[in-house]
C-alpha cells in the first residue's frame, strides 16, 4: 500500500523494437482515426502494484481506478468546493454526527446491477472492515441507515467532515459487493476484474508489460457518451523518460506523467505539444529515524538541508515548503518557523551531539528509490552537505518495495537513518500526513521516522471533529501541531513538487486536480 510512485525497472526490449512496437501496436495513438479514441497515458512506472480492489488499493493504481470507480463527492479545484457525484446532494446535522446523502438515480455497475443506498451502504462498510488503505476516511461511521433507495444517513461517534472525507482518492469509491456472486470478491477483483461505476471498465491487463492496462468505454455508463470522448484509455509503461518524449513527438502517447525538468522544458514550442506546470499538494520528505537520532542531530540536519540548492537543480520541479501541509491545502500557513539552510547553526547543533566538524564523524544511511532523478538529485546534495560537517551520509538507491521493506523492519537495526519519499493527502485536508506519518504506530506502516508524542496523537484524534464544527479551531491546531513538528524535526520537509506534464494538443478539457494527484480524468477530455 505505498504512496510512493516509484519508477519501475527499464524493460529489457531495445528502443528500436520499442518504437516498432508502438507504431504498428493495436493501442497506438498515432493517426488520426486512432487518435480521436484512443487515449494513452506514459507512466514511468508500473500502474497496478497493490491489487485491484477498490477498498485496499494505496498506490500507483489511483490513475487507471479513477477511471473505473467514482465517489459519492469530488472535489472541485477551482470553486475549492465538492461537486455532485454519485450523490446528488448531502446535509448534516448541525451537531455534526448524521449525514444525509441523497444518491444519482438510473447508475448501474459495471456488473448492471443497479446502485441504490443498500449497494453503497454494503461497499462502504466492506471497505471499513477491511481496513486496508486510507479507510479511516470512514472512521467516524457508526452506522448507516437507508431510509429509502436512494438514501443513505450516516450515524457518526464524532463530528467529521464526512462529504470531503467521502470525496477521498483512495477508499472511498462505491462498488458492487455481489459482484463475485458467493465467491470471494477480493479474488474475483484480482483476478482482475472491476465493478465500478465509473465511464471506463477493464478490457485488459499484461501485468509487468509495457502496454500494462487497458480500459474500454463502460457503454451504461451514467453521465452517456454523446459529444466527443475517448473510447478507449491506455496506460503505457515507459521508464525512460527520453523514450516518452520521443513517443510524444511522434504521437504515439497522449500524455507523459512524468520525465527530468531539463528534457520538459526541450519541449518548449515543440509543433503539437503542449506543456502544463502547476502546483501541486504532494511533497518530498526525508522521514528522520527518531529511535537513532537524538534531537540535535535531527535540527542539525534540518539544518544542513540545501533547500535554495535542491530547488534550483530541479528547474521548476520543485517549490519551497512551508512546514507540513503545501500551499493552497486547508491548514497550510505561511508564517510558521521552518528550517532554512545555515551550515553554521548545523555544526553547532552537531558538536552539542558529540560529532561535526573537529569532532568524531557521524555515519549515517540514507534509502531512495531506485530510479527517481529528482530523489537521487536530493540525495546526492546532501550528502556533500554533510560531508563539510563531517557527517559521512551512505546513499542506498533501491527498488521501492525494498526500501518500504527495511523501513518497516522488525529489527531497529535493519532500518534506515533517513528515509526519502514522496506523500500527498487523501482528500482535500492535511490530516493524511498526521495520521498516517506522525500517529503512533506499534508495528511502523507509514511511519518510518518512528516517531511518538502522546500529546500529538490526541491531537491528532480530535482535529478532524473540530474541522467538521469549528473549521478557524481546526486549523489552529493544524498550525500547533506543525510547529512542535518542526521543532521535534522527525521529517525535514523537501520541497513541494510542481507538476511538469507533457501532452499532445489533439485534445482538450485537461485539468489538474491536486486533490487526485497525477489522474486524468479522461472522460471529460474533448478528443
């Protein structure tokens, strides 16, 4: 259940049977006819890497399910609002404990079956029981009532912002529990299959291929497919990120995720291409292993950070943080006390330690996946950094499951001293990061800093009721909590990532929606 998008190994077939490929396959976007249905978006890394079921997946897969399951709310980036989905109008009460959602009428699965509250009921108290990736999005829910067809009342323990929580990127879409008839639905999913309600269903998937998934129009589809659309969605796996410009240039993908900010901006001008940059609410962080390293340490290397440095060198990719919760997200403030780069203040906070400059070296080990230039870019600056303090900092490139792997070691040993990834939030609120990186964890999941703070933990159990009735005291604590978490420096806070995407212009309707990081929606593209 990672967060992190981690590159996948480069296939072993040759550029030149690449290209090949792709020009005579049957899901190339090159020529006009092919065009106008066929949508295929580049990852530079494999899509489904954490099963195929709605209710546990974490990962990588939040680009092809959010195509094929939908959520009773979305959340809308220009009103900074919820949008009707699968519901068409919410209330609550004014103590916050019962939610009231009123549901589409006429949506079938892509099983046929119709969804009617009794469906959505059954798949949102799978998902909570499960409680695999972010299900604690329904973690106020009681009980659920369904008054009538199309009608689902929500009984909380706790006040909560249940129609945002309900717009969430990951456990939070409404699914066919009876898809699998008496068998098990979680076999029958990952078989796989999909019973979503969304305007694409699963035509294919070679997994570990390039042409990974296929999705094909759902033709019952509610919202109907009169006017342009894409019939078919592609996601095509391409490490190489100068593979994927070639591709784009010659029309043989729609969209490119991902590729180095020097080879983005080459795209420049470049006949029928089109470059989007936006900000975006995911950020890098270096989780700081708090069981190994005293306080002093962890400021210290808060401190020897070249923020202004590793902003630089990645052209555009990247903006400066302001403590925990990016820019444009609910509880981002900024005025709080961040760390800025001050070699100086690093030393002396080392020598306070026992180590730096004219004292015993300090040796210390740093993970990144494999493969990411920008988290390799982080890593190698640094560790230069730290050597002028006499920190001798080893860099350990690995594939993402190995690293999550000794992260979560049972062994404190086994684990690293600085963990580097990527983490964006679960709906439009900060909570993801306190719960799932800060909150006390017996056995660590999420977090790998290791870090515990009785005080932060009621903080964190309570601030979700206060946003649902007193949003101003809800982000106050927000602006508490970060504070004595840069304080206590368990993460140092990298950088906010800047999205840098590449596409054709043989479409329109395109929008970034930080709140469904690196999904296209592809049903609302005009082809």
């Amino acid at each position: 259940m990672r967060r992190h998008r981690a590159r996948a190994a480069a296939p072993g077939a040759a550029l030149a049977l690449l290209l090949a490929a792709c020009g005579g396959g049957s899901y190339g976007s090159g020529g006009k006819a092919a065009a106008s249905a066929v949508f295929t978006y580049d990852t530079y890394t494999q899509v489904m890497v954490d099963g195929w079921d709605p209710a546990t997946e974490y990962s990588n897969g939040i680009i092809a399910m959010s195509n094929m399951y939908e959520t009773l709310t979305r959340y809308n980036p220009v009103t900074h609002q919820l949008d009707p989905l699968l519901a068409t109008r919410w209330s609550h009460s004014p103590d916050g404990l019962t939610w009231t959602f009123q549901l589409r009428h006429g949506v079938r699965f892509h099983t046929g079956r119709l969804m009617t509250a009794q469906a959505a009921r059954a798949a949102i108290l799978r998902t909570k029981r499960l409680g695999g990736g972010a299900s604690y999005i329904w973690g106020a829910v009681k009980s659920i009532d369904t008054p009538g067809p199309f009608t689902l009342v929500f009984h909380l323990s706790y006040p909560s912002p249940l129609a945002l929580e309900a717009s969430a990127d990951y456990s939070a879409y409404i699914y066919d529990t009876r898809a699998a008839g008496q068998g098990s639905l979680t076999k029958w999913l990952n078989a796989p299959h999909d019973a979503g309600t969304g305007p694409y269903t699963l035509q294919s998937w070679h997994n570990g291929q390039e042409f990974e998934v296929v999705l094909k129009a759902f033709r019952g589809y509610w919202g109907g497919w009169s006017g342009r659309h894409f019939t078919k969605v592609v996601f095509r796996v391409v490490p190489q990120d100068t593979t994927a410009a070639q591709l784009l240039r010659a029309g043989q993908v729609s969209f490119v995720e991902q590729m180095s900010p020097s080879l983005w901006a080459s795209l420049r001008g470049a006949p029928g291409i089109r470059l989007v940059s936006a900000p975006s609410w995911q950020n890098l962080l270096a989780q700081l292993n708090t069981q190994a390293l005293s306080l002093p340490v962890r400021q210290a290397i808060s401190y020897a950070t070249d923020y202004p440095g590793i902003i630089a060198a990645l052209k555009g990719a990247a903006v400066p943080s302001s403590g925990i919760v990016p820019a444009g997200l609910f509880g981002h403030f900024t005025n709080l006390p961040s760390y800025a780069y001050d070699p100086a203040r690093a030393a002396r906070l080392l020598r306070q330690a026992g180590y730096g400059p004219g004292r015993r070296p300090l040796s210390l080990t740093l993970t990144y996946t494999a493969g990411d230039s920008n988290e390799q870019v982080v890593a190698t600056l640094l560790k230069s950094t730290l050597a002028r303090l006499n920190v001798r900092l080893s860099v350990q490139p690995l594939a993402w499951a190995t690293q999550w792997a000794k992260g979560k070691s049972a062994s404190p040993a086994a684990r690293q001293d600085i963990f580097v990834e990527y983490w964006w939030p679960d709906y439009a609120d900060p909570y993801s990061w306190f719960v799932n990186l800060l909150q006390t964890q017996k056995q660590p999941f999420f977090n790998l800093s290791y870090y515990s703070d009785r005080t932060l933990d009621s903080q964190i159990a309570r601030v979700e009721s206060l946003v649902a009735t007193n949003p101003a005291a809800g982000s106050a604590l927000y602006r508490t909590m970060q504070v004595e978490i840069l304080r206590q420096a368990p993460i140092v806070f990298l950088y906010n990532t800047n999205y840098q995407y590449a596409m054709t212009t043989t479409f329109s309707g395109f929008q970034v929606n930080p709140a469904y990081p690196n999904v296209v929606f592809a049903y609302d593209l005009r082809p």
